[in-house]
C-alpha cells in the first residue's frame, strides 16, 4: 500500500505559504509515496513539481474553482477555466484524461459542492472523506456517507496550505508507484483514508486570511 497525499497547495495557489521543494522535502520526511499538488485554479506548481528531482511519485493536478464549488482533476498539467458550470468542467476534464475528485463536498465555507450541487456527483470517480482542515468532523462523516451511496471510492487528503501540514490526511492506496497505477488503483477503489486534524489555530487562521482577500477584492472591484 502507498501512502498518498492526494490535496495539497504549495505557493502557487493564491492562498499557499510554501514553495514546491519545501512541499517535495516535507512529503519526503513524513514517509509519503506520493503526493498530488493541486494548486487552485493553476497546474503551475504542479508542472513546476515534476521537474523537481525527488524519490516521491508526483501527481500532477488542480483544483478547478467552478460555479458549484471545487473540483479536484490529477493526472493533468493543462489548466481548465475557472468559473464554469460544474458539468462542463467535468467534460472538459475528462477530454484531457482526468481522474476527477470531490473534495471537502460538505464542508461549511470552503466551497463544497454538495451544498449546491442537484445533480452531478454521479459524474466524478471519487469523494474525498477525510480533509484534515476541519472543526468538528461532520462534514467528513457526511462525505463518507455520499460516497457508499453513490459506490464511490473514498480518498484522503492534508489539503495542506504550509508543508508542515502536508501528510495530516492520506489515502493508502493499493498501486504500483506511478500515477498512472495509482490514479487506475483509485477508480477500482483500492483505496483507504484516514489521518488527523490540521491544528484548529491554523486553520482559523487560513479561513481569516481567505475571508480578508476576498473583502478586499470586492471593494477594489
């Protein structure tokens, strides 16, 4: 079994504190396998990941900010428009070959889709049911009952925005170590997730910053 982190940000993402060989070296010293680096909106990071000369397996990806919510796509490093209705995002992504994730679906303020989304969960092959940046983890027990409703294979990840936090959620997954094992191992459901709780401290203090920004791109509108 692999230990993977499949939802991490390095300072690519708007909101990310750590550069990509901070992440890589981190991964590296936590005993990860692999590592997925979704950056929000962008797969600069993760193309910048891949030329990085480490021992994990890097899986290139992005968070796609869509009109639902978010979006997780690996296996690409072509960026998809942000902004989009859901299920063309899903088609978009799916014409470059995407492994496409749910992630944090019922999680209060943090753009989860299963707060709005009527239809469409059918159309990804995987839920995330542990994100380790939560309160009272409601919102991941929620997940994880979409997910055997559905027959969707559960993941977990750190969604980790400074390294330290990187490894804090993981899927054990059943692959051979490359992405294209891995991504195959993860839609036949080979997969187990778990890990702990980002330090509530941190995480208030991310959502703070994250509430700032967006106030002051609204009044310089």
């Amino acid at each position: 079994m692999l230990r993977c982190d499949l939802h991490v940000h390095t300072n690519y993402s708007r909101d990310g504190e750590s550069s990509v060989e901070v992440i890589l070296r981190r991964a590296e010293d936590v005993g990860l396998d692999a590592i997925a680096i979704t950056d929000h909106d962008t797969v600069l990071g993760a193309r910048h990941a891949l030329l990085c000369d480490t021992p994990l397996v890097v899986i290139p990806g992005i968070e796609i900010s869509t009109k639902s919510g978010h979006l997780i796509a690996l296996g690409i490093t072509e960026a998809i428009p942000a902004g989009q209705d859901f299920l063309e995002t899903v088609r978009q992504a799916r014409a470059l070959g995407a492994l496409l994730i749910l992630p944090h679906p019922y999680h209060m303020w943090r753009h989860g889709v299963g707060r709005k989304l009527k239809t469409g969960i059918e159309a990804v092959d995987a839920i995330e049911i542990f994100n380790s940046r939560y309160i009272t983890g409601s919102a991941n027990r929620r997940a994880a009952q979409v997910s055997r409703r559905f027959g969707k294979p559960g993941v977990g990840g750190s969604d980790a925005h400074n390294a330290r936090y990187v490894g804090f959620g993981q899927t054990l997954v059943a692959a051979e170590p490359d992405p294209a094992s891995i991504l195959d191992a993860i839609r036949n459901g080979r997969t187990i997730a778990g890990g702990r709780m980002t330090p509530l401290q941190t995480y208030t203090r991310q959502s703070l910053k994250g509430a700032i920004r967006k106030i002051r791109r609204r009044v310089h509108r």
